[in-house]
C-alpha cells in the first residue's frame, strides 16, 4: 500500500487473522438508515459535544492545566462534584470526541469542527507536563503520577488520547497529538514498563491503543507495553478495590480466566487490547481464552439486545444466566466494547458469528443509547422498564439526558459512528466480505486487482440487498455477503438467475470471473417473528420477545390504550404478527400483535395459593410493537422487550 | 407500674395505640424452636461478638479516642481499609452488641459478659469528649463534628448508643450509659436543636432512640428533637449524594412519601422512629403515612420471605414489582429493622396482620442471616443463588461469613435475640393477646387482675398450641391468639371442648372468666403449600414456591442427586407435597416432591423460535426442600426458593 491505512484497526499483513480491514475511504454509506445517522452524528451530535464538554468543565480541566505551568491550582471539576463524588477521568471523554472529529474530517472537511478541534489540540499540547506527563486530574490537584493506578484512569486516558491520535494521523495526515500521544506514553513507560514497576491500569483500554501505535509507528517497544500489560494483569497488583479482584479482571491471568467477570467495559476493553496483542505477537493461546470466554459469554451472559453487563453494583457481568430485563446494566460502552472486540475478532478469525454480533449490537445495545435527533443519551439500557421506573436514567431522572456525569457513552458513541464505515466489509486472500448490510460503496484493491462495488438496500427496512459489481479485474475472485444468523430462509441470483444456495452456514461465497454491471441480489427473508429465551434465563421465564430482521421490538406504555396497564398485557402467541402499513419509527416498520389485557389482584400480600378464581375484565388488546432502538422518545414511560404470553 | 417497664419499646399509657407491651421479665421462652436459638445468641453469638468486634478495630478505635485525650491520634479502622472504603460507623456495631448484652444480662446474669462489657462501657465513658461529643472516627481523625450529616452516621451511633444505654437501665438499673447517652444528644442539640440549624443525619435511626428516651426520662426535650428530625428530612437538606436524595429519603416529607423509597434499613428505621412520634405526638397524619407506605411496600417491593430490598446499588428498593430472587438485596438489617417497624404499628393499632409480617420476616428474613451455631452470617439475604453464585456474600467469597467490614447485621441480630421475647404477647384493655406462637410462660398484669398462661407448643415444627391458665382473676378477661394469615383451617378447644371459631380473621378471641387449669388448644392445620407469585412480579413469572406453616423453604444443589443440576429442575406441581420421615434441620421438617430434570439446550445463542424437539433426557428426580432459614449449612452451592414448574 501507498499510503497509511485509514482504519481504526489496521494490522498489517504480518499479523495473524484471516481478514483485513478497508481503508475509510475506499466505504462510503451512501443514503438510507445508516447514512442517516451518520448524517446526525456529523451535523448535530459531535456539536453538541463540544458545548457539553465545555459545560461539564471536561475542557476546562485541560484549559486550567494548560496555564497552570505545572504548578497545582485545584479546580479539578469531575462530573459529580455536588454529589462528592469526582471522576478522574473527564480528559478521556475530550479524547474521544476529537477521535470522532478526526475520522470526521477525513470523511469531509468542516471548518467550524476544525476550529474546535484545533483549539483543544492547542491546550492538549500546552497541558502536558515538561516531562511527559498527561492528565488535568493529576495535574490540577498536584497528585503524584500513577499513584493511583486502580482508579486514577490515568493509563485510560493516555489510551484514549493515543486513538484519537491516530485518527488524526491516519485520517488527515495530522500528527500534533501523535506527538503529545508519544510523549505520554512514554512516561507511562519509564514508569510501568519493562524495568519499572509492575502495576496495571484499574480500567484496561490502552493495551488496544499501544498496539495501534505500534501499527501506525512500527515502534515495538509499545507492542511489548501492551505485553506487558496484558501479562501483568489478573496477578493482584490492583488489590481488591470495592467491588472485588475480578471487578477489574485481576482475579486470573488474562490467559486463563475462563469467563468473562467483573466491570463490563473493563472486560471487552481488555480482551479487545488481548486480540491485538495475540494478532501481532502470534499468541494463539491468548486469542483461543479470548474467544472461550466471547463464546461462554453470548451463550449466558448477554442479553437479547446484544448488550452487556447485568448489575448496576460494580457496572458488572452477573452470573451465567443472569440477565435481568429491568436491570440489566446495558451500558452503552460496554455494547461499543462488545462491537470493537468482535471487529477484531472477526479479523483474526474470518467467522461470520462476530459480524452477526455487531449487527445485533450495532442496532439493539449501540443505538439505543441515542435519541434521533442525536443529543440526547443512555448511559444505561434496560429491556424492562416499569410505570415511574427509576435507575435506568441520569440520577432520579427518567428518560434520555443530554449529558452524564460520567460522560463515557455520548463521546464513545461519536467515534463509533465517525468510523463505522470501516465495519461493512473487508478482504481476504480470495477477495471482498460483506459483513453488514448498507447502501454503500465500496472500492478494494484486490491482490488481483481493483474491485468496486455498489450495495443498494433499505436495510434493516427491507430484507433485499443488490450488490452491482461496477469495476473488476478480469480475473476471478470471490464476493462474499454475511447470511445474518437471524435469517432462516434467503433467496439469491445472479444477473436474474437464481441461484441454489444450499443451506445458509453463516455467508454466501460467489467466486467467478466477474463482469462490469454484474447484478447480486440477496433476499433475506424477514417476516416479524416471537423469540424465546432458554429456559435457564430466569428473569425471563413465560415471556416472548418480538424480532424482525436484526432488531429486536418492544412494546411502550405510550402505545397502549389509556386504561391498559402494561403489566397486565399478555401476548397472544398464536396470532401472526402483522405489520403496521401506515405507520414507522426511524423509517423502520412498526409491528401489531394481539394481546389480552388481565388485570392484577387487587393490592394485598403478592404470594398465595394461585388464580382459584378466574380473572375479572379480561379483554383483547391490540399490541404495536417498535424498534427497542427507537424508544424513550416520548414522555417517560413503562417499556418491555420481553412479553409475557397468554 | 411500681417499676420501669422492661422492653425495648415502651410507650406509656398515654402514648396513642391500642396495644401495651410486657416487661421483659413477664415472658419466658421455655423451651423448643426459639429456646434454642436465643441460647445460642446467648452462649455463642456474644462471645463471637466481642471477639470480632476487637478484631475489626471497632473497639481499638474507642480504646484510642479514650486515650487520646481530645488530640486527634488518627488511627480510625473503618472496616474495608484495604479497599480504599473507611465506614465512619464501627461505634455503633459496639453499641448494638452493647445493647444485647444489657438485655441478656437481664434475663440472668452472666460474669464474663458482664466483665466484657463493663470494660467496653469504661472506655466508651473515656472515649466522650468534654463537650460531650462522642464519635471516635470524627475525634481520631480530628473531623469537624456534623459537618458531614450525609454521610458521617454521628446521629446514628448516639442513637444506637442510647438504644444500648436504655437496655442497661431498664434492664439493669445501670445508668453508666444513659448518662454518656445523655450528654452525646444534649452536645447534638446545642447543634442542631431548637434554634439550631436545620439538618438531618443520611441515615436514620436517631429517631427511635430520642423517643425512647423520653419515655424512660420524661424529658420533653428529646421528644422534641425527634419530632424535629422527623419534619426536617424530605426538604432537601441532605442534597443528592451518589444515589440521589431519593437514597436518605429526602425527597418528600415523611407525611407525604407515598411509597417507601432508597435503602431499606434507612426507611424502616425512619418510619420505626416516626410511628414512635406519632403516638407520642398523638400525630394521626404521620401515622397513617407510615401505614399506607407499609401497605405498598407488603404489596408490591416485599420479597416471599418478608425481606426488603430489591438493589444492591444502594441497598434499595426497587420499583413496584421488582423483585429479583437472584439480586433480592433482602438486607438482613432491613428485616429487623422490619420487624421494629411492624412491632411499633401492632403496638399502634392493634392489627395482627403487622406480626404476622413479623413473624414472616423473624423465621425467613431474620434467622437466614446467621447460622445455627450463631457465628457466621449473611448480609444479603437471596433468593436465589446459581452455581458459582457471586455477589451475595462478602468480597469474592461464598457463603456465610464470620464478619463483615459493614458490620451492621450481625450485632442486630444480637440485640433482636436478646429482646425477642418481647414480641411474643401484649395486653389491651380486654385482656392478653398472643401473637407469636412459642413454648413460654407470660405473666400479665391485667386491670382486672394478674394472670399467668404457660403455652406450649412444638411450633414451628406443627401448629398445635396449648395455652394453660395458670393463674387468673375471677373477673373474665380476654384471652387472644393471633390466627396466622397463612393459616386457612384451624381447630379449636378449651378443656376439651371443641368451639366453632367461624371463619379465621385474624384472630381468635376467648373473653370469659377463666378458672385455673383452664386449657385452650388451638390446631392450625399446617400442610406443606405451593404458593404463587402475583403475576406482576416479572422475575419469578412460572415458579412456585414451598411453604408449611410461617416457614418458607428452598431446595438446595447439595440435595440433588450429582448428576442433576438445578437450573434443569421443574417441579410437578399436580404431584402432592409430603414431609420426610426421616430428617429434620433445625427440627424443623424436610419436605419432598416430585420434580423433573429438563436438561437445557447445549450452549450457543440462547434466544431462537423455541423448543422445536422434544428435550431429550428429560427425567423424573426426587425434589427435597429445606427450610430457607437452614440453608446453606453445607458447601456453597446453588439454592432456589423459587423454582419453575412442569
């Protein structure tokens, strides 16, 4: 290649993996839902970031640091000052924005986000200390560096600034913060690498960032950091903090930990750092504890969603099969945690079952997180949501709020959409996969030659993609689409023929000489269809859950009748689903269902001998159903992803 | 009375309440269930107690307030140091044992307790300061007093320390405490008094003690004070802290809360202290707030075993219906601190349905806390543990634990032991009214005479109760005995004579003149039952749970044959319950039924269209239940209450 890839990811060929991403630019999402919100995140929410970082004092903390000379002034302002509680971390979340900015302004300039983002470079580079040293926590309040490694997020932080660094580099050539990156890590080094003391960062994220920098720079010294780290977790250096050892994976070796435990983010973080350090350095053994634990943790710890996480105590994994609707913890990060770890694992692995993951947690545990209109967030994303509930917004809050005070999700959600693109397709020795359906674009350079390709789709709407080969190499290659898990019934053709495609094992593979204006056209079938959980889930027991395509519905109290309570609707199985001809949500069809409306006991002690009496006022009710990633955009209400059934 | 009343609650005559309590003195538990378990709080517990309440530093931080003379020494130990967690509220575990001991030295003497104790209160005498502050983690560390209200616990340990020193003077005479007690308050007063500024300790409990201590001095002064703290907290003043004002119940006034809200032993507590205000008060709108939140919180947010507490973050309740088997917080504080609640609304109105709340939470709440040798404990109390179950017992372990860095249960559950015997029976204008049932004599001295019964009974192991008049008035007196609510059938006789008591509301109610020797036997039918949960209560949708009598029971992993694991477990529910010949635990029956193995689909994604096959080796198991309160005595493993059925 001639230039630097532009990706997020970028292991080069000498690393182990089946797979290799395209650059940004050779994707482009070209109209349809996707480009829709990207179109939001670029217009509106990256905006409202920057007024949000400038009012949660997140910038402010790096102007002061950058005046203060060295010399400690206090006003340090964390999130939750009024609550006495201060967050060390408030430079990652201007980090992560300017990453989005970065991926952002190579898309297309912007002069009023290059503004922006050229101030807070500006005051990035003036606040790090003569040595090195990066962080307005420490700083401010004259700490000592690294003194607090299990919660000071000082590593994170550097982790974070390194990524939007590389951004910076790889998307405009740009390496101001490259620079400052470097010289931070570098003083994380002297202190923590080899020959300095062992000790760990309490949240695991720049192990992923040091491997990109080796990738961008070729220095090893940051592949054998991330190493280092990886190596020294799970050995106690963090001590058991309040949650517990494992609330920051430090109960076992990364190596050998067989689930996946602990703080949810901290844990894909971790083993998405883990994935590239096994694809750079050879360690199978560390990739294969990756994938057990990815493996164990979809089959018993992840909600219908795709998201993560089942206590709100310590923001952790439950047990196996604990995945309670109501309080499910869902973060919003942790589902982007989940989405960059099966990027890499699908890289390393070629198998389509990661690119199933991120589609289902793309649309049902990632957009959620975000009102249509871009500017408004959870941080938190329950499946089960009760009248007046409380706990699943901002403080006593209900509903989506602008801003948190721990402010991880609106920012990590930006960079996200800013490098989405990179996700839809890749290449292999054979030639270009399609992991994600989208109107697209996209250009390869295939080692027989350059490919490009139009996918034109109303997906998720519609079922249909038509992939139009508009440039190819003479000779043969091979166009690979994702079968989605989802889909149990597809037709495909080629220039109009139909073609047998046997049963769907995860992709389809057409290999063949092909021809300018050569027409693909893939039918998933996508009818409206009740899921059911395994029975070991037990906060779900006696209730269904209604999918169509990749996205999981829900069911609002704003949709019901005045007088129909939701916890007294049942699902009537047995009657098809239909959908709604008139009416959707983000362009997305709404779905009906026939319901029946049973009335609760009376107030009274709750536990007895049973219904010996059958119930009074029972009646049918009419059911509509919409994307669970469109809901909470009305007044707060009830909500339920899962149903019981009559 | 010619002497002060011996209990610890004792309003007088002209307290607003229907119900008078008895003197300690007049109630003795003779023998069977609850005389072994007060038996080993006595002879075990306690010693345990002070064991570890030396080794937590709880009595070194006192020792080291009594020598330092007013000069801050530093040296606080706050429990969970090495977490980077120091709770400012050891004192008060001191005080609660205190407390029990006071009440255990009257029931009989005992020197090495005595000695213990004596030791403990010389240096709480020392550890005071001249202006009567007392506090050892505010004088050790040099704070300034009240100046963290929040979360400082300062009302909170005097409160409990004047709870201790009313146990010493009612039951001892011994007013070495009540003098401490006295001038901690008065040095709380000067502050935040009348004409003080406005403020309210984060965790209540202060409340209860002032008007106890009224009722012991008379001084209108306390009664003052608490009226005061009660009217103060729901105006803010505490702000949001970390889990919002929601959290202290600060939000509303406590005439206004509809429902009970954030952590659990902090309303209980407040509602304990305000039903004491208000009968104090004669304050009818106070009280009837309190009743109508408890009858919203028995309704909706009490878990099966009359636990509190649906949240781990914040030790909180849920919303309405939340109410987690797995993630049940089920607080052992909170249930006696339910139990307090419910005793003072009995006292109140005179309704049994608030002891049979108590005596749900004593046998299934209560007693699951600690263990049949009385010195290991649980905290949290759930409902539900799976295999490799984490997060219900302290740290990372499994199990009951000998202490806790929060050490707040064990030591109430000392103090709840050792005053228990109070809550067996009351007086009213008519006469006695039973509301526990227990092997015990009572003596009552009643307007129209004194009367003495012995009850005898095997209860909880059967429902037989014989109450025999041993001394008696010749004037007719009411004889009452509460009919428990889960009780549907029952028998009664007085000296052999069957009576027809119509339907069972309640209670039974005997008013004539009785002779000596005059024997009434009440049979409560006591089949083991399946008890359902209102289908509202989403996370136990399709289970039944196993009761008999007030016991609730559970089936535990180590039951199971080794093949068998209990997440696969359906119980038949058309198949008849029946008790085990052969063993008991605690004495207490063991009883079978017939379940089913289902084993789960293999692993994989565990959400699809359903069960298509049959499951394949599906088979028949012998189910067998043990009393909750029994559980886990054996090796750490899977427990269920609630358990799906076939």
């Amino acid at each position: 290649m001639d230039r630097p890839l532009r990706a997020a990811v970028a292991p080069p060929g000498t690393a182990m993996g089946v797979l290799r991403p395209l650059d940004l630019r050779a994707v482009s999402i070209t109209d349809g839902f996707w480009a829709d919100r990207l179109q939001v995140n670029r217009e509106r929410t990256l905006a409202h970031g920057a007024q949000q970082l400038e009012a949660s004092g997140a910038i402010g903390n790096l102007r002061r640091a950058a005046t203060a000379q060295g010399v400690p002034v206090g006003g340090y302002r964390g999130g939750h000052d009024d609550a006495g509680v201060t967050f060390p971390f408030l430079d990652s979340d201007v980090y992560k924005w300017l990453e989005a900015v970065g991926w952002e302004l190579g898309r297309a300039p912007d002069a009023l986000l290059r503004a922006m983002a050229d101030e807070v470079i500006d005051l990035i580079e003036r606040a790090q200390a003569k040595d090195g040293y990066l962080g307005s926590y420490v700083t401010l309040l004259g700490l000592h560096p690294f003194h607090d490694l299990a919660w000071g997020h000082e590593l994170y932080c550097v982790g974070h600034l390194a990524q939007a660094a590389i951004a910076w580099s790889r998307s405009l050539g740009d390496d101001r913060l490259l620079r400052v990156a470097g010289r931070a890590v570098a003083r994380i080094e002297a202190e923590l690498g080899e020959g300095g003391r062992d000790g760990v960062d309490g949240h695991p994220q720049i192990e992923m960032a040091l491997v990109e920098l080796y990738r961008l720079t070729g220095e090893m010294h940051y592949l054998a950091f991330a190493e280092r780290q990886i190596g020294l977790r799970g050995h106690g250096h963090l001590g058991r903090g309040r949650f517990g050892a494992g609330y920051w994976q430090d109960l076992l070796p990364v190596r050998e930990a067989p689930t996946v435990s602990g703080h949810a983010v901290r844990q894909v973080y971790l083993d998405a750092g883990a994935v590239d350090v096994a694809t750079e350095t050879g360690d199978r053994v560390l990739l294969d504890a990756v994938i057990r634990r990815w493996d164990e943790m979809r089959a018993r710890r992840t909600h219908l969603t795709g998201a993560l996480g089942s206590r709100h105590a310590g923001e952790a994994f439950g047990d196996a099969w604990e995945l309670p609707p109501d309080r499910a913890y869902a973060e919003t990060c942790a589902a982007i945690g989940s989405v960059m770890l099966a990027w890499r694992l699908l890289l390393a692995t070629g198998e389509e079952r990661f690119a199933d993951a991120i589609e289902r947690a793309l649309y049902n545990a990632v957009l959620p997180g975000i009102s249509p209109d871009g500017t408004a967030f959870f941080y938190v994303n329950p499946l089960l949501v009760r009248a007046g509930g409380t706990g699943y917004a901002g403080g006593e809050g209900q509903g989506r709020q602008a801003w948190y005070a721990c402010a991880c999700c609106p920012p990590n959600l930006m960079r996200t959409f800013s490098s989405l693109e990179g996700l839809v397709a890749t290449t292999d020795d054979a030639g270009i996969r399609i992991h994600q359906l989208a109107a697209a674009v996209i250009d390869a350079d295939l080692p027989v030659g350059p490919v490009r390709l139009r996918l034109a789709t109303a997906y998720p709407t519609d079922g249909r993609l038509e992939v139009t080969v508009q440039r190819t190499p003479v000779a043969s290659w091979a166009l690979s689409v994702r079968m989605p898990a989802w889909c149990v019934d597809a037709a495909v053709s080629v220039d109009g023929e139909p073609l047998d495609v046997g049963p769907l094992d995860g992709r389809l593979t057409l290999e063949r000489a092909w021809t300018p204006g050569a027409r693909i056209v893939v039918d998933l079938a996508m009818p409206a269809r009740l899921t059911v959980p395994d029975p070991r889930i037990d906060a779900v027991r006696g209730c269904v859950a209604v999918e169509r395509g990749p996205l999981v519905y829900c069911v609002e109290q704003a949709d019901l009748p005045g007088d129909v309570a939701l916890p007294d609707v049942r699902l009537h199985v047995a009657t098809p689903l239909a959908l709604d001809p008139t009416e959707r949500r983000l362009g997305l069809p709404v779905i009906f269902a026939e319901g029946v409306v049973r009335p609760g006991p009376s107030a009274g002690w709750p536990y007895g001998a049973g219904p010996t009496d059958t119930p009074s006022g029972e009646r049918p009710v009419k059911l509509r159903f919409v994307p669970y990633l469109a809901w909470a955009n009305r007044e707060p209400g009830a909500m339920r992803v899962w149903v019981p059934f009559a």
